[in-house]
C-alpha cells in the first residue's frame, strides 16, 4: 500500500477532489495547515494597522493506494491540471482498521 499527501492551497480543492473522483478514488481525508517559509511572508493592513503574515494556510490531502500504477496516473493527471502541490509519498507496510469492541472481553481482532 502507498499512502498519498499533497498539500495544496485551499482555492485547488474542489479541483483536487474531481481528479480524484474520475481516477476512482472515493475516500480521502483532508485537514488544514499552516505553513511557513520566507517566500510567504509579507505585510497586510487592517484598519491602519500594519501586521506581517507569515503564515500560509494549506489543505493536506491524505490518500492510501493499493498500487503504483494509481500513484503514478494521479501525479500525472495533477500536472496536467495545473495544480501546484507539494506531493509526499509513503509506503505502507500494514494498515489496520480499529472499531469499538465489547470492553468485557480482553481480546483483540487484527
């Protein structure tokens, strides 16, 4: 297994989300960042008041894929999109799903 992060600006979701629905992926998980870097920051005013913004708010898209093969359609439909994104890439070993259990019983299901 592979698991997918991209980090992308927060305006590009809805594009991100239909590529990824037409390659056929129906499950994503997605959370706000921020991120921070010298080409970021710069300065803003609000009401007459200066104040420096330096922190750039990003969208992180998690996806686990079965194989290479949906990794590397992705990365090229993404370029083809225009989509900017800083794309992280994992492998998995093993996954497990964990649900709520009886707590009376003292044994567990891997």
């Amino acid at each position: 297994m592979i698991k997918l992060e991209l980090l992308i600006f927060e305006h590009k979701i809805d594009e991100v989300k239909e590529v990824l629905r037409e390659i056929g992926i129906k499950k994503i998980s997605t959370f706000e960042v921020k991120e921070y870097g010298q080409g970021h920051i710069h300065k803003e005013g609000y009401r007459g008041a200066q104040y420096t913004v330096d922190f750039i708010t990003k969208i992180n898209v998690s996806i686990l894929l079965d194989s290479t093969e949906r990794l590397d359609k992705i990365l090229h439909i993404l370029s083809v999109a225009n989509v900017d994104a800083d794309v992280l890439v994992y492998e998995v070993m093993q996954g497990y799903t964990i649900s709520k259990r009886d707590l009376s019983k003292n044994d567990f299901d891997f």
